[in-house]
C-alpha cells in the first residue's frame, strides 16, 4: 500500500484499488451521488501534467468503513495509468468535474519510491483483478417494436482499455467490459457482463444454460446465431 497525507485528507493506493478519505463525510456523500471525480497530476508549476476522470463508465466508487471512498477500476490499465503518473507527479489533486472545487490535494514527494514498493508486493501490471475473462462473441436478434441486429465480440488480447466491440445494424463501437458493473448491488439473474460503448451505450449480456440474451436500450434481443 502507498499511502499519503495532508492536513484533512488521505489517500491509499492499494493493490487493485484507491481509497480516498476527504475531508468531511459530506464530501464523501457528494462523490457518491454523482459516481464521478477528478484526478489532476501536477507539476512543478502547479500545471496539470495528466489528468484521468473518473466515472460510472470507467470506474465504480462506494463508500468504505462508514467514511472514506474506494475507487475500483474497470479496466487494469486505468489504474496502472494512475500509479504510472502518480509516480512521476508532484502534487495530486482530487477535484469535482465541471467545476473549480477542489476536494484535497496530495504532496507525493518519495511516490516513485512507494510505488515501486506496491509493485513489488501486487501482481504483475495488466492483472490487478481477479476476473477470468470469458468470449462471449454472439449475434442477437429482436427488440419487439425495435427491431435490430446486435453483435458484441469481447477481444482475446485488447490494446487499450477498449477490450470488446458492439456492432449495432453493422455499425461497430469500441466498448469496455464491466463484469461488476453493478457495484455492491446483487446483479440481475444470469449476468454475464456489462459493454459500456464509446458512444455511452450500453449493453448487459445474460446467460443460462445454452440460452442467450441481452438488453439494449429498452428491448430484449435473444440468441439467433
């Protein structure tokens, strides 16, 4: 674990995940609410060199110990992008987007050292999680009054965060996979897996047996291929 410090505020850098303790509980309820957050990486000069924002797209946050906020990441490489900057940073600064208040702000002065440290004792980057990643490549058909032809393909060795494809009436968009999409709340009967599209779509792919569904939108579309 890294850990840091200032006068009101703390944060810990874990294995697979970030614990923030803002000043005061109202703020941790604030960042609840809207499931987003900033995170500003400065400079010398007080610049922001790399910033990541945080949200329900990428990220899932809940409260911890009846105070602080973990911040679980979807994609591993989210969370190797933070330790990689939070090494080279100066100051850390946790924000609320599309505003100027600022939440707190971290000296990191010795992170390079600490992050080395968290590396020494976490797996091996790229596999943070647990997840056992399955392909869950299918066509569905359907949707009532709706009706299209989806397909999603979950990529065997993804690039970039971007690890599956949703393909919509032959239109195709990058996604990314979320298999705890729904946080600390008991999933739906036979989730598989949430697709979160570039596009802010979003797919949930269900399954029992040799039955296959998903929804999109509104609508339901089964397995036709």
């Amino acid at each position: 674990m890294a850990y840091y410090q200032n006068d009101i505020a703390s944060i810990e850098l874990q294995c697979d995940r970030i614990r923030f303790a803002p000043p005061n509980f109202e703020i941790s309820q604030r960042i609840l609410e809207t499931q987003e957050m900033s995170l500003s990486f400065l400079n010398e000069a007080g610049q922001a060199a790399a910033v990541f924002q945080l949200g329900p797209v990428n990220s899932s946050i809940r409260m911890a110990d009846n105070f602080p906020v973990e911040i679980e990441f979807v994609a591993n490489e989210d969370l190797a992008f933070v330790w990689e900057q939070t090494a080279q940073g100066q100051k850390l600064e946790f924000s609320e987007i599309g505003s100027d208040i600022s939440f707190a702000t971290f000296d990191l002065s010795g992170s390079a050292r600490a992050i080395k440290s968290l590396s020494a004792v976490c797996p091996a980057q790229g596999t943070f999680t647990n997840v056992t990643r399955t392909k869950e490549d299918a066509t569905y058909c359907g949707g009532d009054g709706v009706k299209r032809e989806i397909s999603v393909e979950i990529l065997d060795q993804p690039v970039t965060e971007w690890d599956a494809l949703i393909t919509v009436n032959g239109a195709t968009t990058r996604a990314m996979t979320a298999y705890s999409y729904f946080g600390n709340a008991k999933p739906p009967a036979d989730f598989i897996v949430a697709l979160l599209g570039e596009d802010r779509s979003e797919v949930l792919v269900f399954g029992n047996g040799s039955k296959g569904w998903l929804e999109y939108g509104d609508y339901r579309y089964d397995e036709c291929q």
